[in-house]
C-alpha cells in the first residue's frame, strides 16, 4: 500500500495477506486483507 505523507512524499507499507491495512487520514479506515487471499495462487 502506498501513502502520501504530509510532506506530499510517498511512503509504502507492506501487509501480509489475512491481516487488516490502516489507511491514515485523511482516509482513516482498515482495510480486511483476508478476502484477497481467494484472489491468488
């Protein structure tokens, strides 16, 4: 996942599938990675 920063630089995160992504505000929210799991091999 990629972020910009408050710096307007980007910052990137890495999240192994089956744990939760949180997206800083502005956009505040997790995401469920879990789902995506059936989506790859």
């Amino acid at each position: 996942m990629t972020a910009m920063t408050a710096h307007g630089r980007e910052h990137t995160t890495r999240v192994p599938f089956g744990k939760n992504a949180e997206l800083p505000e502005p956009v505040g929210i997790t995401l469920e990675t879990e789902p995506l799991k059936n989506w790859v091999r």
